[in-house]
C-alpha cells in the first residue's frame, strides 16, 4: 500500500520524483503529493484523487531548481482520501515532512499526548504523529529525533523524512513496509517502495530490512540499526528488470499487455530449471537436501488473493503427482490460528511482492515453530525472499496492473515445476513421466502465444450479450475450480459485477438456487478425467435456464448443443489446463471491465501491493 519516492542529487527534483509516483501509482490513488526544498523553503503540493490531479496543479514547479524532495501516492487507511489527508505531512513549524507507508496502531493515544503539549494536528492521518513526535524530539540532531520518534511508535512503517534545516539529507526508515535505496552513477540517491520507481535511473539498490535507518545525501547513503545504532555494510544489488518493461509498449493498458506477456513468463521461469531433454527439474534455490525432502510428512500453504488461488491448484498437482498431503491457508487465517508445524512440514509462501503483510507474518510463525519455509516471489531481494530458507523466483518481470495476471501465470509455471522436483526426489514419478510432464510444461508457452490472439477475438464477441450484467458465477472441476475461483476475482476486482467462483459439484449444495434467465454461468469443461461429470453440471443449469458460457476442447461438438457461447481451447495435458484455461477467463475479464469503461488497471479501493494488515 502508498507509494514513497525520494531523491537527493544534481537532477531536477520535481521531475524525478514524478515520474517515479507514475510507477508506484499502482500501490495507491487516493490522492497524491510531493513537496521539495527551494532556496531554504519546503514546497509542499497535494491533491485529491489520482496523481494526474497532482501533476495538474504543479504547474511550472516542474521545473524549480531545487535538487531535494519527498513524494507519496496514497492508499487510504485513517482518513478519508482527501487533499487534507494526502501526504507529505508537516510539523507546526512546517519546517519538517514525513511520508509514510504502513499503519502506526497507537497513534490515538500518541495523538492525545502531543495534543497537550500543544501540537496542532490538520489531518485525520495516523502519518501526522510522526511528523509532530520528530519536532517533539528534535534538538538539533535529525536522526537522533528520528530514532527518538519511532521508538515511540507501534506499527508498520517505511518513512521519507526532510528538515529544512539539514537541507542536503534524506532519512529513511523501514519496520514491516518495504523500502529501497537506489544509486546512481551521477551522485543522485534515491529511496522508493518498490524498484519500479527507480528503473528509470538506475538498476543499483539495497534493500532495507525491518528496524533499519538510512541517511541519504547526494551520491552516498549510510546505513544503521535502530535497535544498536551501529553501522550496517549492505549488499548491493543489481536488478535485471529495465525501464522500459514497465512501459505499456503500445497497449491500451498494463492488464493487456500483461496477459499478452505470459507465454513469455512461463519461458523465463521455466528456462534452466528443467531439461528437456529428461524432464529432470533442479531447483537448487530451495536449499532442502534430498534427506529434508524425503522427510515432508505435509506441505502447508500460504497466501492472499490471487496467490491464494495457485496454490489451491498446487494441491491437486502435488498430491497427484508428489504423493504429499497439502493444505492451502489464507494468511490472514493462518496467522491467527493454532498451527501444528514442526520440523516435518514444509510451509510455503506465494507472494508477487515478496512484502505481502499476511503472508509475511505467516513465514516468521512458521520458522519459529520449526517448520522450513520456501516463497515463490516475483521480487529479487524482497523480505520474504531474504527471510525464507530456499526461494522459487517466477521471473514474470514488473506487473505493473493492479489485477494479476503474469505473476499468477508464472507462480503456476514454478509450483507444476516444484511439483515435478518432489515427485523425482521422492521417486512418485516416473522417468518417462517426468519427461513427458515436463515438455508439457515447456510447449504450454507456445500453446498460449500462439492462441492469445484468437482468445481474445472471440471474447470480444462474446462479451457484448454478458457485460452489463449484475452477477455472474464461474464454475470448474478438480485443477480448474481454482481458475473458476481466480476468474470470478479477476471479473469482481476489475468490472465491479459481483461473481463467485464454486465447484461444479457444489452447485446443487446451495447455489443453484440462484440461476435463472437473467444469471450468466462460465464453465471451465475441458474433456479432462472429470469431463462427464462436468458436462452433467452444465446440464444442471441449463435445465434451470441459466445463461451459459463454455470454455472447452477443440472438436467437442456437445458444447454447441447446450449453448451458443463456446470458446474453444486446444488439447493439451490434463496438468496444463488449469495454466491454458487462465487465459480465456482473464480476458473475459478484461474485455467486460474495458467495455463497462472501468478502470482496469486502477480498480477503485484497489491497491497492488498488501503491505498492512
């Protein structure tokens, strides 16, 4: 949640701290603002609304000759999404700014307090203490005030802080929100939420972990622990994403041209981690040996949303063909409850961020009960990644759309390919088996970059008689009843039609109550081991006049006989279907959000990334 952007050095401030809000946009568009330091003065602007609103009232500021600013794109938590809400928040002198990302919990009680020293608050934000707690502490010595102020709080926080009065620095703090630093070869320094933000300028970072200060100043950036105040000595880390693959290259929006990256994105994860010559899959990043392979009595999932999902079809998989008993958690569940891990169980976390809030929390309690942790994450250097005992990386590149739809593609590229590492290490699966399992995965890329095109036409056709509707349910069997899951997420988040997504079977338990003439109902009905009693579904519901869409197998005539709306997909392994049925589902999605004139890459109340509670 929120977007930070930060920077000190010779470029022009205003421009640079822009066009990194652009790339953050994606974390938060409640309201936006930016302030910045010119001739001794703080320079504030904020506006309500996306940041297009903020950009409209800079005006000739962008090109102020200041060299040193802070800017924040806000996902609302304490307080309405107004201009007197937005970010940078002042002091009483007005001297001193704080943007912020995260939730400060005790900020009522921090509130009170320095109410009656005589503070005076503008905004309804818990962000405000900071900046007042920093005055309340501050003699002279910022980092002192800083450390002094957060001591005090409790919560998540990744902090942009600047005082006038030190006019050349930058303070950053991070606990429980993600925050970057970035260098660049022209002594700029740069701090950001998420890399995005500093592609354009420079592919050199360090990642900040919890309970850790940075000083920024132009072309150096030093490094301490909150807790002992030593100096930290970080790695620094290059970053292989470049600018222009967060660019929309030609495509109306960022959702588009992420589905049409897939294919892509399954090549990049699949590439160098299985021969196809022998379908032998190495995964050395995991960091298990062959001995705590052998030793999983249980796999344990977790997630959030749409992560939550490719894991669901990871059960199927990895029981089918691992012979592992899996569980499948939402992390905001998980962490609350009563776990029974041990040194025998294998947690894993999905996250496209590697900063997801939940899922996170879910990876320290698991370590802490004994249990390994693995995450399967998009984002080299996030926490998770730093804190898990092995890493799956997807290699999706930026996602840049609020919805997901690559990151989801390629987590269940690298979940069918730790699938096939278990079942070879633990020998419940077949020489033959692997190599015919893992050509399958490899030519599925082909598969859909070969049909994407002719998907898309037919959805556009088809979406013209269903995109005005108020409700809509999605329905699949055994794999595929996660993507009738993700389908119905990916239709609610974008078009705002409410829609849920049931096994097939389930249908007679309950919702069937609700189809009539007026209810669209898509089924995933691929000729797949379940295919009759899928087919026996459909059949249900069109007995009761529901409006059907099928999504099957090339050649499968049956389906004209119940509906007119078929779109048909090629034959391919029955383990593959769940990553080629994505495809159609994400489009319908797509095509009816873009056709109801929906903000689909900015979904209202909507963020990307999930980094509070």
């Amino acid at each position: 949640m929120c977007g930070i952007v930060g920077y000190c050095g010779p470029k022009r401030v205003v421009p640079v701290i822009l066009e990194g809000l652009r790339r953050l946009e994606y974390r938060g568009y409640d309201s936006a603002g930016i302030v910045y330091l010119e001739n001794g003065e703080l320079i504030k602007h904020r506006a309500k609304g996306k940041l297009a609103n903020l950009e409209s009232i800079i005006g000739d500021a962008i090109i102020a000759p200041a060299h040193i600013g802070l800017g924040h794109t806000r996902w609302a938590t304490h307080g309405a999404p107004t201009t007197e809400n937005a970010h940078p928040h002042s002091d009483c002198t007005g001297e001193l700014v704080v943007v912020h990302n995260g939730i400060i919990e005790n900020y009522h009680s921090l509130r009170s307090e320095l109410k009656a020293k005589g503070h005076i608050f503008t905004s309804e934000t818990d962000t405000e203490v900071l900046a007042h707690l920093i005055e309340d502490n501050l003699d002279g010595d910022l980092v002192a005030a800083v450390k002094k102020a957060v001591a005090l709080v409790e919560g998540s926080y990744a902090l942009g802080v600047l005082w006038a009065k030190e006019p050349g620095k930058l303070i950053a703090v991070r606990n429980q929100s993600p925050l970057v630093l970035g260098l660049d070869d022209e002594g700029g320094s740069f701090l950001a939420s998420d890399i995005p933000a500093l592609l354009p300028y420079t592919n050199k970072v360090i990642f900040l972990d919890d309970m850790e200060l940075a000083v920024l100043t132009a072309g150096k950036q030093q490094i301490f622990s909150l807790e002992s105040g030593e100096p930290i000595e970080k790695e620094v880390e290059i970053i292989n994403w470049n600018s222009a693959m967060a660019e929309k290259a030609g495509y109306k929006h960022f959702m588009l041209k992420e589905i049409y990256e897939q294919p892509q994105a399954i090549t990049n994860t699949v590439s160098g981690r299985v021969n196809p010559e022998t379908g032998h899959v190495d995964l050395p990043e995991l960091n298990l040996t062959d001995a705590e392979l052998a030793n999983i009595d249980r796999i344990v999932f977790v997630a959030c949303g749409t992560s939550w999902h490719s894991a669901l079809v990871a059960k199927y998989w990895i029981e089918k063909y691992a012979h592992i008993p899996v569980e499948v958690d939402i992390a905001s569940e998980f962490r609350y409850r009563h776990l029974l891990l041990n040194e025998r169980v294998l947690t894993i976390t999905l996250s496209q961020s590697g900063e997801t809030a939940d899922t996170l929390a879910g990876l320290r309690i698991a370590k802490q009960l004994g249990s390994k942790v693995v995450t399967i994450c998009n984002v080299v250097g996030s926490t998770m990644t730093r804190e898990a005992d092995g890493t799956i990386y997807t290699h999706a590149g930026p996602e840049i759309g609020v919805a997901s739809t690559k990151a989801f593609i390629s987590q269940l590229a690298a979940l069918f390919l730790l699938t096939l590492h278990l079942g070879q290490k633990r020998k419940t699966i077949s020489q033959k088996d692997s190599l015919q399992f893992g050509r399958d995965l490899i030519d599925i890329a082909g598969v859909i970059d070969k049909e994407l095109g002719r998907i898309h036409d037919d959805v556009n056709v088809l979406i013209e008689s269903y995109y005005d509707s108020r409700d809509f349910l999605f329905i699949g069997r055994g794999a595929n009843f996660p993507i009738a899951l993700e389908g119905a997420l990916k239709l609610k988040e974008i078009s705002y039609i409410h829609a849920e997504g049931y096994a097939s079977g389930e249908l007679k338990h309950g919702p069937i109550a609700l189809i009539d003439k007026d209810m669209p109902i898509l089924g995933l009905v691929p000729q797949d081991d379940v295919y009759q009693k899928s087919i026996s579904n459909v059949e249900e519901i069109k007995a009761r006049q529901g409006r059907i869409i099928l999504i099957g197998t090339e050649g499968d005539s049956h389906l004209k006989t119940i509906t007119d709306d078929v779109i048909y997909l090629p034959k391919v392994a029955d383990s593959m279907n769940p990553i080629l049925y994505t495809i159609p589902a994400q489009l319908l999605a797509y095509a009816i959000a873009t056709r109801r004139g929906c903000d689909v890459d900015q979904p209202r109340n909507l963020a990307k990334s999930v980094t509070v509670e």
